[in-house]
C-alpha cells in the first residue's frame, strides 16, 4: 500500500509540474518516456527470468488450479465488455486495454499512454489502481461469496507482491503458491494483451 | 510495439543465463523507472487541458471499467472453485 502512494504521489506532483509548467523543456515531443519504457521492460524481463524460485514452486501446485489464471483473464475480459456498453465514448477495445491492465497499473497505463494517448492512460491508471484497492478492501467479502479463489482472480496481476499478505490472510496460507503462480502469470500476459488491443 | 516484447523476452533470457548472480538491485531500476514515467505521464496530463478539466467524468468511466473486471473475474473463480472444491466435496458425502 505504501508503494502505491509513492507512485500515487509521483503522478499527481507530475501533474501539477504540468499544470503549472514548472517544467522548461517539453518532454510530450522528446522520446524520453519511450526510452524509458523500453529500459522498464528490459528489466522486468530480468528480474522474472533471474528469479528461479518462482518457477520451481509451481510444480507443487492443484493441477486444475493452472486454470486460475485463464479464468482470470477470460473473465475480466468478459466483465469489461459488458460494461463497455454504458460507455458509449470508449470503444470495446479502448475498454479491453484497460481492463488488461489487471491491476498493473504502472506498465498497463505506461503503454496505452504510449500508444493511444494521455487521455486513455489515465484511464488505465486510475481503473488499475481502483481494482487493486478493491481487492485490498473486499477480500472478505469476495471470499464469503465466491470463494477463496475470489481475490487472487480480482487482484489479477498484482496477486505476486502487493495483494498477497491479504490474500494469505483471508483465502489462507495454503493459496499463497497459487497466488504467486497466479500473479507471475497474468504478469506476464498485461504487454501482450494491452498491445493486442491498443493495436486492434 | 513488438520491439517492447523483444526487449522483455531478452531481459528474460539473459536473466536466466545470469541465474547464479542474484541481481536483487534490478526491482529498485524498475521501482525508479516507474516513478519516472508516472511522473511523465501526469506532467502530460497537467499540460493537457481537455484531460484537466474531464477529470471526474475519465475517474467514472474508470471506476465502471474496475467493477466490471472484478465482478467479471471472481465469477469466473467462482466457476473453477466450484469444480475444484465444491462438487468434489459434495460427491465425497454422496
């Protein structure tokens, strides 16, 4: 949570920097923020294939719980197409690179930024942070009436590192694993589905 | 586009060719590079300002598209933890 303020706090003075042009030279017409993402995707490559452990603690896994992940995806998919229709100024696939972000709001938004504009990112910024505070605040809930399964698929990508303590607290220790696996996987899915439909 | 997934499946590979050095400073470049873009990008909304001034109606059109992805994924959990737990249970008692 603390972490989420701290990128949170970024964006905000970022925009007030704007607003108030405290910046004298124009990053919007420089390559800066590209460069920056390719050096950000270089080493989130890095650090899942330098983590050994990850990998080694899915063979422990429930067989049928590998389906988590696709259950997850195809679900948020399904869910943001439905709501697709009571925003009538976003098209269906606008909605879907959104809803690809899967909480990851840092890189999701990053992309649709660079891609299809300031406007739709903060978009992605702010619907990938709300899903992650849902998570945090509903996990409860989301258990009693779907199951210890409920929180890993809301907290989509985030189920590896920022929701896991509450997952372990309220699905239980044992779905830690799964969480992770869950995470590392749905992780790894945010480029290549929110370019899929950046670029459709 | 496909010069971004290149750049990660690289970073994948060499991080894996790499596995006996623990490169743990690697998430505090990933935590700087984040706050560097973040920043980026809110310089480019507060320079922006249709976004300024639409704030409220982008954070309800964000706020629709969370409900809808949650809701969307805890059914589609449901559906598994239903197969996996659930009926297995039940026929253990039939």
């Amino acid at each position: 949570m603390k972490g989420s303020l701290i990128i949170v706090s970024f964006f905000v003075i970022g925009i007030l920097c704007g607003v108030y042009h405290l910046i004298p030279f124009d990053f919007t017409q420089s390559k800066l923020s590209y460069y920056a993402l390719g050096a950000l995707m270089f080493c989130v490559g890095l650090s899942v294939g330098n983590d050994s452990q990850t990998l080694k603690k899915v063979r422990l896994l429930n067989p049928g719980l590998v389906f988590l992940p696709i259950m997850t995806i195809l679900g948020t998919l399904a869910g943001t197409a439905l709501v697709s229709i009571f925003l009538s100024n976003r098209s269906l696939t606008d909605c879907l690179a959104v809803g690809s972000g899967f909480g990851y709001y840092s890189l999701s938004s990053i992309f649709i930024t660079e891609y299809k504009g300031s406007e739709l990112g903060t978009i992605a910024l702010l619907s990938n942070i709300i899903r992650e505070v849902i998570t945090l605040l509903f996990a409860p809930l989301l258990v009693k009436y779907f199951g210890n399964l409920a929180p890993i698929s809301a907290g989509g990508a985030t189920t590896m590192d920022t929701t896991l303590p509450i997952i372990a607290r309220y699905s239980g220790q044992g779905f830690v694993i799964v969480s992770i696996f869950h995470g590392f996987i749905v992780d790894f899915s945010v480029p290549f589905l929110v370019i899929l439909f950046c670029s459709i | 586009m496909f010069v971004m997934i290149g750049l990660m499946l690289t970073g994948v590979l060499l991080g894996y060719l790499l596995k006996k050095h623990k490169l743990s400073w690697i998430h505090k470049v990933i935590t700087l590079l984040i706050w560097l873009l973040l920043f980026l990008l809110g310089v480019d909304v507060g320079g922006n300002q249709e976004i300024i001034n639409g704030l409220h109606t982008l954070g309800l059109e964000a706020i629709v598209i969370s409900v809808g992805a949650v809701l969307g994924s805890v059914v589609a959990a449901w559906v598994l933890w239903y197969r996996l737990y659930k009926k297995r249970k039940k026929e253990d008692i039939a």
